[in-house]
C-alpha cells in the first residue's frame, strides 16, 4: 500500500463535515484537549485574566505513518534513554564540548558556570530524572525506487519535552471520532483499532515523575515536612493544560501534592534550609503552610530569553544546589545541545558506541546509529570547512538546515536563508560554531486537515514523530553530578513512555505546535 492514497483522508459531505467538526469542538473542551487563545486571536482586551480555553491545534484525521517506522522509534528509545544518562554523567566530555563553544554562546556558558558553582560548593542530590523525547522523520532515499522508508532523528530533547498531555487526548480523540462513525469508510479500510495504537504518555510520563518523588525519600527536616513536585514554569503559559494533565495525575492517582511555580518567582516562594542537606522548602502562596520538594520539573528556562536578569540565574542556581531532584539537571540540560547531536551523528564518530558500550547490543547500537540524519559542524576540521562551503553558497545550502543550541521552535535557518544569516554573525567565524549544519530530512507528504483557532486548513502536510522516555538514575562519586561518597552510578528506571505526533503544512519550516507552526496529531498505521 501507498503510504498516502487519494483516497485519504476520505471526503465529507457538508453534513458529515458539520458533524465532525462538532464532535472535535465538543470532546477536546470536555477532555482538556486545549490551550489558552494566542493574544493574537483572542485580544488582552476582551480576556484580561486568560481565563478562556479553545481546542488546541489539531488535525481532524489521524496521519498516516508506517507501522515499522513507528515499532523502531519506540523500540530504541530505551537505548536513546541510557545514551543520554551516559552523556549527562560524562562531565569531562561535556566539558570539553562546552569549551568549544563558551566563548561564542553565552547560554551555553552560563548553565556550565551553574554546574561549576553547585559542585565547588558538592552536590548534595545525587539522584537525576530524565523525561526525554527523540523527534523523528520519515525517510525515503530519493535515489532508490525500492528502500523501504526509515526514521531519522530530528532532535533529542532533555528539557521540557512537551505535549505528553495533550499527544494521548488527541489519540482518544481520534478513536473517539472512529467510535461515533464521524469518519466515513474507505476502501481500504485505515481507521480502525488495529490501526490506531493505545498512547500510555499520560500515565507513563506521570509514573517517571512519582517515580523520582519516591526515590527522594524520607523529609531531610527536622521535624519533617509534608512532601510535594514543583513544577517550575513560565508565566503566563499558553499550554497550561498539557501540564496540568500531569499535575492532576499525579495528585489524583498518586497522592502527590503539585505545585506550579514561574521560574522569576523562585526566590519569593523558596528557601534553602541548612546543610548539610539543603533541602527546598516551597511556601504556597495561598495557603499558610511549608512542602519540602523532592522535585523540580522544568518546563522554563530552556530558551536564553527567560533570563531576563542576573536574578533569574541565581534562581536556576539556588534550585540545582538543593536536594531536590532535577528534571533535568544542569548537566542534563547540557546534554541535550544540538552540537551533541552533531559529535555522535559525525560519520566514524567513535562516541556512540563508547557511550553505549556494556548498555546495548551491538544490534541496538547500529539501529540507533541508523537514525542519524547527516549533521555537521561549522569549524576547523575537514567535515567543518566542508560544511561552512555549503552553507555560504546560495545555491549548496538549499538542502540543508542550520541550528543553534536552542530548543523550542523557530530558532532554526533553512535552506537560502542560511548565506544571508551566516552573514549578520560578522567576520568572526567562531561564531559560527556555535551552530550545527543539518541535512533536511525529506518526509512523503499526505494530506490531512488541521483545526485551528476556529479555522479548518486542507492541504498537503508533513509529520514529525516524537517517542517519550523515562530515566531515573543515580551518579556515581566520580559522576559531574554526583556526592562525595555517593558510591558507584547505576540506572534506577528506564522506560518508553508514549509518543506524540506533530503536524505541519508542507510548505512550514518549523514545526513546534506552541510556537505557532504545527498541530497535533496521532498516527493511522499502515503497513507500506
């Protein structure tokens, strides 16, 4: 079978168009399938308090994706899992990546000098949690008419990996819409039950992080306090209620007391008791009370822009020296740059199977070297003035995409555009090595229908695939995270935990739903 066949989506009637859309409207509000409306859309003037809620971005099928692209991706992520826990305890290795690229990226530089900071002064948790998520593609060598469609990897993110709660809301969505007979039949038959896999990411997700809570253990104050995770976030926040899916999972089905907390406000509702433990007391706002945190979950302070003040530094440094756990570390957070992305994907790079070496198969390690796309550095070496010829040339950097060591959407150059930025970086080309330069991957386009801000937009999309995982592990003494006398590292937990689906037009360079670019979505399987 064709991955994309004329017949689907299959064509509505106005009546069943009516009738779908109804459905889309009614269930994603019932269920939380929502976002606070962009300024944009629903002014300051007519909602002052963002009390209002509408469907979040999202298509009115689900996409087609190959059923053994989507087996692989969620059967390497518990490798993907361990190289990453092997990258973040590396501390020698991460350093010498970063003195590559402190004097050209001040972000970069600034979350090592907090990681120097805490372990001058000793770490005193030594215990990390990693919610993870590696993006994919699907691939197609353009030159062979019989290659069998394969992932490449995007990116992998460390920090704030989003839309765990909404990704498994859209795929009972779906199913929801399959069960009330809002799609009509195709010849062949795609929708069904067979096609349209069970999404754990919810309750995986919200077991990683009442995973970690336990793992703390007992209150390190005397006398004890009440435990709770503290979510630490941006303000105002958008795409509260994917987050708020986790939250309420964990104090409805786990008993966990959640707070949420804007990263410039740390200071105001936190202290640090005395050692030799330093454990984080939180002071609720609304309530005459004290929590001892066993973990701070980072879904801020991934982008430089958050740290608007020296203040706000001091914020990220007064949590990573505490006893709560981190999700991410410092360290962790570091892992996830794209120049890490770019050291392992570099052809004969040995440092993949280093990493992996006494953790994965042989097997495991060469299926998830087969997910790199090719990636290259803008330096010194032969691969880097290779790369730097292409990316000056109008005409050579039109396959490709350059990257900074960002996350979240609308960071990156694309194709023609790359000479011209390359351009405002001035004469100094160190500059240019704080980004990496990017083969695009190059997905079959489909057809699908995205509902946005009450909008309904058909036409021709692309899709990237992301698998969530969960890592809870230990550093060893001799680990950059670790605590004198806090013996040898080990992996505690380590799980795939769910997937999520984001789609795009064909026409968009970015993809991130919370920047504005894409929806999400969840996959039809098809066996091509």
């Amino acid at each position: 079978m064709a991955l994309a066949p004329q017949n689907y989506p299959p064509p509505l009637s106005q009546e069943q168009h009516e009738y779908l859309l109804s459905n889309v409207k009614n269930w994603s509000i019932l269920n939380g399938l929502a976002v606070r409306p962009s300024d944009a859309f629903v002014s300051r003037d007519i909602d002052p308090e963002k009390c209002l809620a509408v469907t979040a971005p999202l298509t009115l099928f689900p996409s087609l994706f190959p059923r053994h692209c989507f087996e692989e991706a969620r059967e390497i992520q518990i490798a993907y899992n361990e190289l990453y826990v092997a990258i973040a305890k590396d501390e020698q290795w991460l350093k010498d990546v970063v003195e590559e690229l402190r004097d050209v990226d001040e972000f970069i530089k600034s979350l090592w000098d907090v990681h120097l900071t805490v372990k001058k002064e000793g770490y005193v948790q030594n215990i990390s949690l990693g919610l993870f998520r590696s993006d994919y593609m699907v691939h197609k060598d353009q030159d062979s008419s019989v290659s069998r469609s394969s992932i490449k990897q995007v990116e992998f993110n460390t920090i704030a990996s989003s839309f765990g709660g909404l990704s498994a809301k859209v795929s009972s969505l779906h199913a929801y819409l399959h069960s009330v007979s809002a799609y009509p039949a195709s010849k062949p038959p795609l929708i069904g039950p067979q096609s349209l896999p069970l999404n754990p990411s919810i309750t995986s997700l919200s077991l990683g992080l009442a995973t970690a809570h336990k793992a703390y253990g007992p209150s390190k104050r005397t006398p004890p306090l009440p435990l709770c995770i503290l979510f630490i976030v941006q303000s105002p926040e958008n795409n509260i209620f994917d987050q708020v899916t986790l939250s309420t999972h964990l104090q409805t089905i786990h008993s966990i007391p959640t707070f949420r907390l804007a990263l410039e406000s740390v200071f105001e509702h936190t202290s640090i008791s005395a050692l030799p433990f330093r454990p984080l007391v939180y002071t609720p706002p609304h309530q005459d009370a004290y929590y001892e945190v066993t973990l701070c979950y980072f879904r801020a302070g991934y982008s430089p822009s958050e740290y608007t003040s020296p203040t706000t530094w001091e914020a990220r440094l007064h949590l990573e020296r505490s006893a709560a756990i981190k999700c991410p570390s410092i360290l962790t957070h570091l892992a996830g740059s794209k120049k890490i992305q770019q050291i392992l994907a570099t052809p004969s790079s040995p440092h993949l199977s280093r990493f992996l070496k006494d953790k994965a198969s042989l097997e495991m390690v060469e299926r998830v070297r087969a997910t790199f796309a090719a990636i290259y550095p803008l330096d010194g070496s032969p691969e880097g003035k290779q790369a730097t010829e292409i990316a000056k040339s109008q005409e050579k950097s039109q396959g490709y995409v350059l990257k900074p060591q960002r996350e979240g959407g609308g960071n990156n150059v694309y194709g023609g555009k790359i000479p011209a930025f390359l351009k405002t970086l001035g004469d100094d080309e160190r500059k240019w090595r704080s980004h990496i330069l990017m083969e695009l991957i190059k997905p079959p386009t489909l057809r699908n229908s995205i509902f946005r801000n009450g909008q309904v937009q058909t036409g021709e999309v692309i899709g990237e695939l992301g698998v969530y995982g969960v890592c809870l592990w230990r550093n060893g003494e001799n680990d950059g995270g670790g605590k004198n006398g806090g013996g040898e590292g080990e992996v505690i937990e380590n799980w795939e935990a769910g997937f999520l689906l984001r789609t795009k037009g064909s026409e968009s360079e970015e993809g991130g739903v919370a920047a504005g670019f894409g929806a999400v979505d969840s996959v039809c399987l098809v066996d091509v």
